[in-house]
C-alpha cells in the first residue's frame, strides 16, 4: 500500500479512501511534538507507544449552521490539532488510561472497556476524557457488542486547538479517539466511514452534529480547502483558494461550549421545527418526519431562490409561541416537548422560524456561489471575483448576528476592527464567542491586519489574559494559517 502526503492510502474502490500507516520520520513536521509527547508516556506508563495519531482543528471559510440541515460547507483543516500516543495495556487487558500533557488542566482518567458507558453532560459541561470516550462508544456501536473487542489501551493526549474556540477541539478529540480505536480494532480506516462514525458518536455528549467537523477533520488535504456536501451521501470536493489570498484565525477568547449549553441544539431544534412547519403547508403525508431543509427541497423540487420565497410565504411571524406550534398541527404540549424537544431544549418557549430558516437557506446559496468564483479565479484573475468572495463572507456574519443571532460583543469588536482594517470577516464555528476568520490580500496584508488586532483588541484584554496571553505575543489567539492535512496515522 502506498501513501499519498495526507495519509491517504490506494484507492480501495469508488470513492473510497483510506488512512494509511506513515513511519515518523526525523524531518516530519510533527516528529519534535511526537517525540515529546512518547516521552511522556513513557514517563507515565513505562513503555514506548505502538502509534501515533494526529488530528486537525478546522476554520469554517463560510457555511455556518448548514451542516445539520444537510446542506454543504467549505472548510479548511488548520495546522493545530489533536495528537494522541498509543499503546496496548499488558496488564490490564480491558482498561483503557488516558493521561493529559497538560497535567495541570486536565485530570487522568481510566475505565474497563467491558463496561463501557457514556453519560449526558452535568450542567458546565463534560469532561476532557468524555469527548475521547465518545470515540470509542462510536467504534463500538459500529462494530456490534459481537465483533467489539475491548482492547485496553495507554493514551497520552497533547492538544494544541484553542478550546471552545469555534476551531473543533472537541470533534477533533472525538474523532482521533474513532481514529485510535478503529485502528487496534483491526478496521478498515476508510476515511468517509471514520468521518460519519465521528459525526454520530457526539450525540452520547448530547450535540447533535451536522459532520462538517468530523469530515474536514479526515478529508483534509494540505493547499486546499474542502466543500463538503452530505447528501445524498458524504463527499469531499478541494477546491483551490484565491492565488494569495492569507486567512488569519482570530481568537475573541469568549468561550462557549456547545455541549455544556442550549444554545447550539435550540438552533437544531428551530430548524426541524420550521422544515416541518414548511412541509405541511406544502401538503406531504409524512411532514413529521422531515427534519432537514434539503430533504424537504428536494421533495417539492424547490431551488434556493424559491424555497427563500415560500419560507417567507409561509413563515410570517417573527416569533412562533408554544401554542402556536400546537394549534397549527393539532398536538398537546407535552407532544411538543416529547415528539419535537430534545433533552436539553424542553425549557423554550418561543420559536424563531422564520429567521433561522431564511439563514440557513441564504448561508447555503452563499457557499455554493464562493465554491464557483474560487473555480472561475483559479482560470483567471478577477479583482470583481475577489471583491465578491469578501462580500459574501460579510454578508454571512450578518446573517449569523441578526437572524441566527449566535455572536458576541467580543466578536463584534473583532468584526468592527476588521472593517476599519478594509479587510472582510466573520464569525467561525458555532458562535457565542469563539474565533473569526479574516481573509487578506497576501502575507504583507496579514502581518498589517495582525499587528491592528494586537494593538486595538488583545492589548486591551482584562489583566487575567493579558498575563496569560501577552508573554507570547498573542501568537497562540491570532494567527495566519494555511489549510492542513486531514487525519494522520504514525508509527515510530
């Protein structure tokens, strides 16, 4: 079997690609971060790894909130990640022990694999080890409790992805747990099938992922970005960016994790609501079970500009109450709550329809459109072509602040620095804080735009982070970044 420079083995058949062994070489980009975090482990379990496993963060370039709704996103996988040292446990052969490099922050943890479980968060939300615990529920469903072997396992963890950021640490953390388990399992590690068992297994933490995370997180490919397109089944497409063209990640250090609130799964919750709402106004017998917009467009052979004008057709009011919903469809609320509410969303009361579904059917025209002007820029240059992609990713925070209404004041000022810099951006990731993702002219422009950030917004930050962030320049909150490689696979 042959690799190519992401990992990716010989084509198996149509569409299939795999994640291939690599041997660590001393010139790896990654070899000084291994060798360090071996060293760890030997300092912890008193024996060499057998593997090594690197998976990356993600920047969103545009496409937010679209994923669960089935429609497609353009993603980038980004240098920082997950990287994870495995080793068999000898002596306890169904314990699995995870130890954190980051001792201080993260406790150690173990459990007998034979009894595994996985419990929904307690209020503040999960902890570290129960992201990594997902992963392995996810390989053991897929398997089946028959062919599930549960090997124990020594990991050591080393994770550089700013947490509750917007840049998937925590699908990152689930996804090289799949990635480990799947491998000492023996599985075929066919990177679409790894993707979709990630996407799956984060609902056991309570987050109803739509997969964009977890399918930049194995398609990746160093140089390009991905449109990522779920249906009618998972594909990965690479599209070029601008000749030039720099993305700079920038932290508002506002954190919000989406498994520890409501927030994300309400959003969720309101699409499912709207498209069933839509479905029965356009008279299909099983409107109840349509939950995502693009099942529904394809059922009524509707296109994005005439879905956009029958959700403001049929979707007239602002805010939907309870009692609303239950007239309109002929349920009690306690129907409400149990057939339409998940868990963690059984407290809301009202319901915004309307804004949410114009958002997601907008954002989806608006990928699409950036997918074709990339293409038509890789032909040839076009300053208008260019002046329209940074039009686009305006036009999509826009529509995250005032119709999804998920950013913050933190990235609010974020957002007004980069239009005094002229330079075009938006928030990334679910939102409520978290990153923006800027896109400049070139190196030089990034560099300018940086130190702007730097001097107007990291600079004036309370005295906790400024202790915390300044020795290091802010280098670890604000940087440029090039799209990475997707899932690795090491072996010493």
């Amino acid at each position: 079997m042959t690799a190519n420079g992401n990992g990716t083995g010989d084509i198996l058949g149509p569409g299939i690609e795999i994640v291939a062994q690599q041997k660590l070489q001393p010139d790896a980009k990654m070899y000084g971060r291994m060798q360090r975090l071996g060293a760890f482990f030997k300092e912890q379990f008193g024996a060499e790894p057998d593997f090594f496993v690197r998976v990356p963060g993600r920047v969103n370039i545009i496409g937010e909130h679209v994923d669960y709704c089935g429609y497609s996103v353009l993603p980038m996988a980004v240098t920082q990640s997950i990287v994870l040292a495995v080793g068999s446990n000898p002596t306890e052969l169904h314990q699995l022990q995870l130890r954190n490099l980051d001792q201080a922050n993260f406790q150690n943890f173990q459990c007998d694999l034979k009894s595994l479980s996985v419990e929904l968060p307690l209020p503040g939300g999960p902890a570290w080890y129960k992201y990594f615990m997902c992963g392995v529920r996810g390989i053991e469903e897929h398997l089946g409790r028959k062919k599930f072997s549960p090997i124990g396992m020594r990991i050591a963890v080393d994770g550089n992805v700013p947490l509750a950021a917007g840049l998937s640490s925590s699908s990152a953390m689930v996804s090289s747990a799949v990635l480990a388990t799947a491998y000492v399992q023996g599985m075929k590690l066919d990177r679409k099938e790894l993707a979709s068992i990630s996407a799956k297994c984060e609902q056991y933490i309570g987050t109803h992922s739509g997969g964009m995370d977890q399918a930049i997180a194995y398609l990746g490919r160093e140089g390009c970005a991905h449109h990522i397109e779920f249906h009618p089944q998972l594909n990965g497409t690479p599209v070029i960016l601008p000749a030039g063209k720099c993305f700079v990640v920038a932290n508002s250090l506002a954190q919000k994790n989406k498994a520890a609130s409501s927030d994300y799964n309400e959003r969720v919750v309101e699409c499912r609501l709207a498209t069933r709402w839509l479905a029965r106004h356009k008279n299909l017998s099983n409107w109840q079970e349509i939950i995502r917009f693009i099942d529904l467009e394809e059922a009524c052979g509707m296109n994005n500009e005439t879905f956009e004008s029958f959700i403001k057709e049929k979707l007239t009011k602002l805010v939907y109450t309870r009692a609303d919903i239950c007239q309109e469809w002929g349920i009690t609320e306690q129907e409400l709550e149990t057939k339409y509410l998940t868990a963690n969303t059984q407290h809301m009361q009202q319901f915004k329809l309307r804004q949410r579904a114009l958002h997601v059917i907008q954002e989806s025209g608006r990928v699409v459109k950036f997918r074709k002007i990339c293409e038509q820029l890789a032909l040839h240059a076009s300053e208008e072509d260019i002046k329209q992609l940074g039009l686009l990713m305006r036009q999509s925070h826009e529509s995250l602040r005032e119709l999804y209404e998920c950013s913050h004041p933190d990235v609010e000022r974020l957002i007004a620095i980069s239009e005094k810099q002229n330079v075009s951006a938006r928030v990334t990731g679910a939102g409520w804080g978290g990153c923006i993702v800027a896109m400049c002219d070139s190196q030089e422009d990034a560099a300018k735009y940086i130190k702007a950030l730097k001097r107007d917004y990291y600079s004036q930050l309370p005295p906790h982070l400024l202790e915390r962030h300044q020795p290091n320049d802010f280098n670890e909150v604000v940087f440029a970044t090039l799209p990475g490689n997707g899932a690795e696979l090491f072996v010493p």
